[in-house]
C-alpha cells in the first residue's frame, strides 16, 4: 500500500515541479529601458512554503512543500537595429522537501541540485530608442511597446527513472509582448504571453514500473501579468504585482490527465531600494489568490544587483 501510495503521490506532484512554480514568477519593469552597454549581475534568494492542491483527483491529503532556490543572473543592453534591447541568462539552484498523506501514512520527497538555465532577449518596439547614457539622461518614458523571447534549455539535473525532477528535459518557450506607460511617479506594466513546451521522450522510464520509454507532453499555458509601482525616489520603488495564467495539461503516452489543467493567479508586493550608486536590494512577496490544480504557495525572496556600464568600476 506505501509503494502504491508513493508512486501516485509523485507522479501528482511531478506536476507541480520547483520549474513550474518558478515558471510564473512576478517580474515589474521588465521592460523599463536602460542605456546601451549596460550590466548587472544578480543573485536572488527565495523561500516557498505552501500546499499542493490535487483537485480530488487521489484520496492524497496535506500535500506540502518547501522549497529554497538561489539563482546567479547577468543582464546586458545593446542596440539591435537601432531599438533599446536586453539580453539576459539565469542559472537557477534549487532544494526542498514535498510531503503528502494517504490513510494515516506520510512519506516525503527531497531534492537538491542544479535547475534548468533560462534565456531571454527583450526589444523594445516603441518608445524605448537605443541611447548612451549621455542621451539617456535626458530621455523621459512615457509609452513603451517591447517584445520578448525566453528559452528555457533541458540543463539541469534529470533521472529518467524519478518522477520528481530539477530538470524537466525538455525544451520551453515563451514569447511575450509588454506594455508600459508612465505618468510622473506612478508606472503601469502588462504583459501578455504563452509558453510552449517540447516533448520529454524518457518520463518515469526504465524503472520498476515501467522498463521501457515513456513520453511526456505538455499543452501551451497562456500567461498574463500586470504591475502598478511608483518611485519614491530615483531607483527606489515600490510596486502592486498580480499574474494570470491558464492552460498546462499534460498527456503521458497518449494519455491526457484531464485534471492537470492549470487556472492559477497570484498577487504580490515588490520593493527595490538602492544601497550604492552600483547596487540595490530587491525585496518580494507574492500568494496564490486563485489555484485550481498545482502549488498554491507564499514565496519571500531578496536579490542584490550589482550593476555598471561599461567596465565594472
């Protein structure tokens, strides 16, 4: 009864894997412009704490997890065809602990290791010209129209034969159009976008249960995210964060789960506050408002940004 237990607990809680819960993180002023040749490098700490939600579909009760996740990120600008654009790399590190009970018995899940990078290019198509920091500093942000792609690669550590993974190995892509618009202090943010998934060839395969190659797909999941900040001073700001997201049910050999369909939202607060003329602290908190099926968790983190032009000073 444990073993069966346990396979049914994991293969549940493979669908709301450390990757899905970062897949939805709330990011204000992705699209603010920044002079060309512009750098920062980023560590970010976060600590999610919350309850798996398995609608019904398993008599599984108090499914939990706690995760911590510390992600190295560097960001630079340039011009690409005379237009503000960004690119940007992440290298995520991840640790935690799923739990779940059936029938009075409890078992749990650890993991610990590196996750898959991610990659993203950002251009700005209105509003947003490629300038100098010379030319920048006169430059006012009124309306912003840019556009983005980010690519997650299959990096980080997967075992075909665990259903509980870091890595999801497979390919994921989200192109995005953003708005943003200012008017003196306040700046309003959205975003709409979709993530679109390749196919995992080897999920929970040559194993006890299943010795040879099964594979894993995932539908599309529509994405949208909306943020209103205002500067209390230059380069400190504080912002109101929600998200949307809808879609994600998977099929395993030809074999859709109809109850993996994600409907979820979050809320959240944001604050930067500068420390030196390079560096800055980031703080953040967001909720589940709304969770159909997955992670409803709380999620604190903080990121130091060391940032320069040029050259670091």
């Amino acid at each position: 009864m444990r073993t069966i237990f346990r396979f049914a607990l994991m293969g549940l809680l493979a669908t709301c894997s450390v990757q899905a819960l970062r897949s939805q993180d709330l990011s204000p002023r992705a699209y603010v412009i920044t002079p060309i040749h512009w750098n920062a490098v980023t560590l970010t700490y976060s600590f999610s704490d919350g309850d798996i939600l398995l609608n019904g579909s398993v008599p599984i009760t108090d499914g939990t997890a706690r995760l911590n996740t510390e992600v190295f990120t560097y960001f630079h600008t340039l011009s690409f065809f005379g237009r503000s654009a960004n690119i940007s790399a992440s290298l995520p590190y991840s640790s935690g602990n799923l739990k779940g009970t059936f029938k009075d018995n409890e078992t749990r899940v650890y993991r610990s290791g590196l996750m898959d990078s991610s990659y993203r290019f950002s251009v700005n198509l209105r509003g947003g010209p490629a300038m100098t920091p010379k030319e920048y500093e006169s430059w006012r942000h009124k309306t912003i129209l840019g556009v983005s792609l980010r690519v997650v690669a299959p990096t980080g550590q997967y075992g075909p034969t665990k259903l509980i993974n870091l890595g999801a190995n497979r390919w994921a892509f989200k192109p995005e159009f953003g708005y943003s618009r200012r008017w003196r202090h306040w700046v309003l943010d959205g975003y709409a976008g979709a993530w679109f998934f390749t196919t995992n060839p080897e999920f929970f395969s040559h194993n006890a249960f299943f010795a040879g190659s099964r594979s894993q797909s995932q539908a599309p999941v529509s994405s949208f995210e909306g943020h209103f900040s205002y500067d209390v001073r230059p380069r400190f700001w504080v912002s109101l964060d929600g998200n949307f997201w809808y879609g994600g049910r998977t099929t395993v050999s030809g074999v859709e789960n109809s109850v993996s369909l994600q409907k979820n939202s979050r809320l959240g607060v944001t604050a930067s506050v500068p420390v030196t003329k390079h560096q800055s602290l980031k703080f953040s908190y967001s909720n589940g408002t709304y969770v159909r099926f997955g992670g409803d968790f709380q999620t604190i983190s903080v990121a130091w940004q060391y940032s320069w032009v040029g050259r670091p000073d």
